[in-house]
C-alpha cells in the first residue's frame, strides 16, 4: 500500500498505530503494519498526547439523581473470562467475581445526553483540542521528530472505507487522521449530528467520558460489572444474546457484515453507527451490549488482570496499567465492539473479549454508557 501525503505528515502517530499492534517502525514514513488482533480495527483512536485543560477539571453536577433511562442490574456470582478457546489470552484464566447491584445505562450516551452536558458545562473534549506534543512525545522514542504544527491540530481518526481489497496488515487504509472530526461532526468538517439526537456519542476519550459521569452523577462501570451485565443473567454465553453465530436469523447487533474493510452489505441495516436501541435487549433489557461503538470501563488494562486466587468481591481492575505491546503507555480497557467488528478480523462483541486504549484517545466508533450505585427504588 502506498503511503499518502497526508499519512507521511503524521509521522508520529503512525508509530503510534504501529507500536500498538506490537510492530516496529524503523521508517516513520513506512506503511502500518498491524496484526489481526490490533485494536486499530476494533478499539483504538490514536493518536495519544491530548492534554486537559483547567477550564475541564471542576465541573458543576447536573444535580439530576433520578434511575430513568436505566436498569437495575441485581448483584450475583458469576465466572468471568473465555470459556471455550475463541478467546485472547488475555481473556483466561476463568475466575469467581461476586458484585453488588447497581444501575446502569440502558443504552450507550447519546448525542442528544452529551449536548446537554455540553450546554451545561461548558466542556470540550480532547478531539477538540489540539495535540501537546510535549505530552506525546514522550510515549514515542527517543529522536522521533516533531510532525508539522498542522498535523497537532485539533483531529481524530474517522474510518474511511476503502473501495477494493487491502492488506488486514495496513490499518491506514482503512483510517484516515481528519481535522476538526469530533462528536458534532464524526466524520470531520461537513459531517453532522443533526436529526442524530438518538445515536451513541462518539470521538469520546476516557477523560470526556470522567467528565460526563461526574456531571450525572454516575461513574464508568468497572469491566467486572459490564461483562456480567452484558452477559444479561446467562452463564458462560459468548454473546450477549446466548451462543447462536451472529449472522444466524435476524440481526442481532450492529457490526460488519461482508468483507472487512471494503464491503459492507449493511445486512443489518447500517454502514456506521446505528440509533440505540436498534435490536434486541440482553437478558437485562440492556442494548447494544455488542457492536455499535466499544464502550469505555473504569479499569486499568493489565494482561494479567485475570490471575487472581480466591473469589474476587467488586474488583475494580489493577492498580496500574501495563501493556506489552505497548509498555511506556497507560490503556483503559473498552468493551462490547462495534460496527467495525467482523470475524474475519475481530470479535469484540463476544461479552468476554477485552481491548484497551490510552484514555486521551478517541475515535468514530467509541462512547460509553454509565453506571450508578444505588438500591432499586421499584421493581425492575
């Protein structure tokens, strides 16, 4: 694959999306190499280095205490990880978690909820800002040079769909670095929300995320509390909708249906995102638990989250984060998959399938939902 102009200005963010799939870049001009099992396609907005401003770190509350628009989630033991082998290795060893109820989002944030957090607020988020590059060039390696003041401009990557077949090994074929894209406009300038009021929120970091949850009133759940959700009161279901293959009957998520990246038969009716709400709840009455766009988690990313002894009582993820494939970069974990999932590249909207992203990062297909602690106020 040739390597555009524009992909030659953003030298180092391509490292970025290179490192993050465990690949060295010895060009910072050279194509992105990147694995089947890269968070490019799935998970990951790069680039990182965003920094908040102090106009971002108090933020009034919304004063609003009230459980509509959510589920009431009953507390319970289940066995959390992979239990067949379609799993990463990150997905093993099965374990006991016990959790306390709690609430949670019905649906993913929509566009019309962060709005009103936005008019509230104020706030601005990291795709609307421009790049630190003191910030990141310190997750890049030492003598990388500083890209064009142009490319650290306000920016995040949007998907472009190409029109014919590329290497799954060149996540810059299929992502395209566009100024001014943010969560009023995703796919950059000229693109808008309007008459999307009911779509999920996306170009969203962990730190918007923080900020919205803080203005509501509620928190991120924990990935011990999103997988249990997801798997809506099922044991040992690779979907949130039981065992039956994604594509069997009607649809029953928003992901990618054809030949990933290239074709998309928009069997289920959407090309990108789709409203929330747009299939079938989980056991839980919870949509779009798989697909759509990934969801962030409160937790820390560590490989080895999952090696633990004895039954682990409200886990809330390590202390720190660690990252092989990436080590000098703190992730936060994102779930659920989204419209860009396929089997042919990643399974993300299996309820046990973990991915992660630094939490400055941001792109087309992330948002969030949210939780709250609280007892039922009425029979759910």
């Amino acid at each position: 694959m040739a390597v555009t102009e524009h992909t030659k200005t953003i030298q180092g963010f391509l490292f970025l999306l290179a490192v993050c799939a465990g690949v060295s870049c010895t060009d910072t001009a050279a194509v992105i190499a990147v694995k089947e099992d890269s968070l490019i396609a799935c998970s990951n907005g790069l680039p990182s280095g965003y920094k908040l401003t102090s106009a971002n770190s108090a933020l009034p509350a919304s004063g609003n205490e009230s459980q509509e628009g959510m589920v009431w989630i009953p507390g319970g033991q289940y066995t959390m990880g992979a239990a067949d082998r379609e799993g990463r290795e990150d997905e093993y060893p099965q374990h006991t978690v016990m959790l306390q109820g709690f609430w949670m989002d019905k649906t993913e944030v929509t566009n019309a909820q962060f709005r009103a957090f936005v008019a509230a607020t104020g706030y601005i988020t990291t795709a609307e800002k421009d790049v630190d590059w003191q910030e990141l060039k310190k997750q890049l390696p030492a003598g990388t040079p500083k890209p064009p003041d142009s490319a650290l401009l306000a920016s995040s990557l949007v998907f472009s769909q190409p029109g014919n077949p590329v290497s799954l090994q060149h996540a810059a074929a299929w992502w395209t670095w566009k100024r001014g894209a943010n969560w009023q406009q995703p796919q950059g300038p000229g693109s808008s929300i309007k008459g999307k009021d009911d779509y999920p929120v996306v170009h969203i970091s962990w730190y918007d995320a923080q900020a919205y949850c803080q203005w509501a009133g509620k928190r991120l759940p924990t990935e011990a509390e999103w997988e249990y959700a997801a798997r809506g009161g099922a044991s040992n279901a690779v979907y949130p909708w039981g065992n039956d293959a994604i594509e069997n009957g009607q649809p029953k998520a928003n992901t990618w249906q054809g030949t990933f990246p290239y074709t998309n038969t928009a069997w289920d009716r959407y090309n990108r995102s789709a409203p929330v709400g747009s299939f079938p709840a989980n056991g839980y009455g919870l949509l779009d638990m798989a697909g759509n766009v990934w969801e962030w988690c409160h937790d820390w990313y560590h490989p080895q989250t999952y090696a633990q002894e004895g039954i682990q009582v409200n886990p809330k993820g390590p202390a720190a984060s660690f990252d092989p494939m990436e080590p000098t970069i703190p992730k936060k974990v994102v779930r659920g998959g989204s419209f860009l999932c396929h089997d042919s590249y990643c399974k993300g909207y299996r309820v046990t399938a973990r991915m992660k992203s630094s939490p400055d990062t941001g792109l087309e297909h992330t948002g969030f939902r949210c939780v709250r602690d609280s007892l039922p106020t009425k029979a759910q």
